[in-house]
C-alpha cells in the first residue's frame, strides 16, 4: 500500500487530506513551506546533543521531561531508544534546562517548533474545510491556546547490528526501537533523517513500512481528533523497529489541546439521528487514565516476555462508545472500571468476548 501523499500547495489538498484521514490515519506532506536551514540546524544539533557522554546528557532531566534512556513511557517500559522530551514553550524550556543547552541548540529548536506548529495548524485548518465546518480554525484554535499541551520529542535510535549473543527476536529483525502506540494527542507531525524503521498498522492489523524521508514530513492523526470527529478520522497504530545499520533521528510535534479542554464529538460533524460514539472528557482525564492502564499494565506485566507488540508500548488507548452501554448500578460501574485498568491485552481479548462499549471513566497520565 502507498503512504497517501499531500501537496500542500495543490487546492484539491483537502480532499486528498480527509480520505487519507478516514482510510489510514496517516500521510506524507511535500511542499510544507519550512525552510529545510531550520530542519538541519535542528538535526545537527541533536545530533551532537546524542554524542555526549551519558552522564552529561542525564543532566538534562526533570521528570517527565528532559533525557531519557531504553525506558518509554512512565511505566518503564523498554525500547532501543533515548530521547530528549520538552514543552513547546520555549521559556520554559530555557528556564528548566538553560545551563544544559548551547544557545545554537535552543535557538534552532525554537525556530522549528514555530515552523512545525505554524504548519500543523494549517493542516488542521484545511481539515476543518475538507470537512465543511464553518468554524475554520475548531482544532487549529486548540493548539495555539496560551494553555496548550503540546511537547517535542527527539528520537535517537543508535544502529544496532544482531550479533550471535542475540535472542531469536532480534535475529529475526523484530528488535523494539519504540512499541506500538497511536499518540494521544491532536495530531503528531514526523520528521526524520534517511533511516528506516517506521511502521504503521492497516485495518486489517498488518504493518507496513514508510520509508524515510528527509524533506518531508508525516502526519499521524491522533485519538484526539479521532474523537472529534466521532471515528471518521481514525487514529493510526505505529511503532519502530531497530535494525538500521544507520542511526534513526526523528523530531516529533504533538499537538495537544490545554488540559482542561473538554474533548467530545463536534456537533457540526453529526448527522441526522447519528450518535455520539464518545462520552465527553478533558484532556486531563484523558491523559490521567493513559497513566493508569499503564501503570496497571507494568504491574501485571511478568509473564508477557514473548510479547513483541508490547515492547516499549507508550499506549493511550481509544475507549469506544457502541449503542450497548454498560452505565447501570454500581455492579456495572465497577465492571467498566476494572476493563479501563485492564492490561492492553487483555483488553483486546475481553472485548473479543462481551460487546459492550467503555467510557473514558477517570484515568489520565
């Protein structure tokens, strides 16, 4: 399957942009309008950060952000990977982190994050057109609130190169850099060096690669905006492998609305009798019950060794409504609680087993 390729600059874009919404969840950006000066400051600067010496890049930690080491997520889970995680404001980047950065690094991560932000707004903007609501800017507005959570993350996946002391997982190519997750957020926008290891999940569960692209940018729609639009855009599921003989360098946006953002279907986007497929909820929660299945995931995690897909899983779950809803008595409440804090996979299989829907009921990050 072809990765859906958008031309910003082309007017039938939004077209193009909702189908690829709707069919993957996913898309590549040519002509973005950012100056690719900004992109290899950026890069060149990250890179030198990676080549420090671990303990003076440990420096440069202030739970949950700054540096961060083969542990994703605040479960601990493991991945072939270290990262460097920080707002998008950069004053306060600068006031956590201003002895740990050179002026030439937090100047070049300010001009991006402008860069990538401006132009995410813009495609959410043209998503609201192609989708034929009136208010232009319902998903842009979220991200350039004062209040806003949204992060940047830097990836850096060293080379690895199977070696005979290897366990057969990575003898068979499967080595996690960072497991399968779909982003919480509004939307993610990606942009990495020339090596490969990005996957995304289809409809059917299988993955595929996207190969890298190093003046373009991928688009990944997040749970948020699934539920924005009642599931016709669909989040998509994405991990990376670890194999390059290369190291892989990716710069990630997350978009997020402020915390207290209450998160529902738009109206404008509901036709005649059609129901709301989601109970309403604030980023806050959202984010707060993301913290908790995965803490309850790490505690029930000692017998899942042979678990590929979970390997470094930072997983923030769609919880979906169905005409079935499970909301009487205190019998049933609790029943709904115990699903939400149920391990991932075993998620999967309770609701191969009862169809019944799940609402997003306390929780967060």
């Amino acid at each position: 399957m072809m990765i859906p390729l958008i031309d910003l600059s082309k007017p039938d874009s939004k077209h193009m942009i909702v189908k690829a919404c709707e069919e993957l969840g996913f898309f590549k950006v040519v002509n973005h309008g950012i100056s690719m000066e900004f992109i290899s400051k950026l890069e060149s600067e990250a890179n030198n950060f990676f080549s420090l010496p671990l303990a003076d890049k440990q420096r440069v930690q202030q739970t949950p952000l700054g540096y961060g080491n083969k542990s994703i997520g605040h479960s601990g889970d493991f991945g072939w990977v270290e990262y460097l995680l920080l707002t998008t404001n950069p004053d306060s980047n600068f006031q956590r982190f201003q002895s740990d950065f050179r002026e030439t690094f937090r100047v070049a991560l300010n001009e991006y994050i402008v860069a990538v932000k401006r132009m995410a707004c813009e495609i959410l903007e043209i998503m609201a057109d192609g989708l034929k609501i009136q208010q232009r800017n319902v998903f842009s507005k979220l991200l350039m609130d004062e209040q806003s959570d949204s992060v940047f993350r830097l990836n850096h996946y060293p080379p690895r190169v199977p070696n005979n002391n290897d366990d057969q997982k990575v003898k068979n190519n499967n080595l996690i850099g960072f497991g399968e997750h779909t982003d919480p957020q509004i939307i993610s926008v990606l942009r990495s060096n020339n090596a490969s290891g990005l996957q995304i999940s289809l409809r059917d569960g299988s993955w595929i690669s996207v190969p890298p692209d190093h003046t373009s940018f991928f688009i990944n729609v997040g749970d948020s905006l699934q539920v924005m639009t009642n599931g016709r855009f669909q989040s998509v599921k994405h991990r990376v492998l670890s194999n390059s003989l290369n190291s892989r360098l990716s710069m990630i946006y997350f978009g997020g609305p402020p915390l207290s953002e209450k998160i529902a279907p738009l109206a404008s986007l509901m036709e005649g009798e059609q129901k709301s497929l989601y109970r309403e909820f604030t980023w806050f929660e959202y984010k707060k019950s993301v913290y908790n299945s995965r803490d309850d995931d790490d505690d029930n995690n000692d017998d899942d060794e042979d678990d590929d897909e979970d390997t470094g899983a930072q997983i923030a779950p769609i919880i979906k409504l169905e005409e079935v809803a499970v909301s009487t008595g205190e019998e049933n409440e609790d029943a709904l609680l115990d699903l939400l804090t149920l391990p991932r996979r075993s998620i999967k299989v309770r609701h191969s087993l009862i169809n019944i829907s799940v609402r997003l009921i306390g929780g967060g990050n």
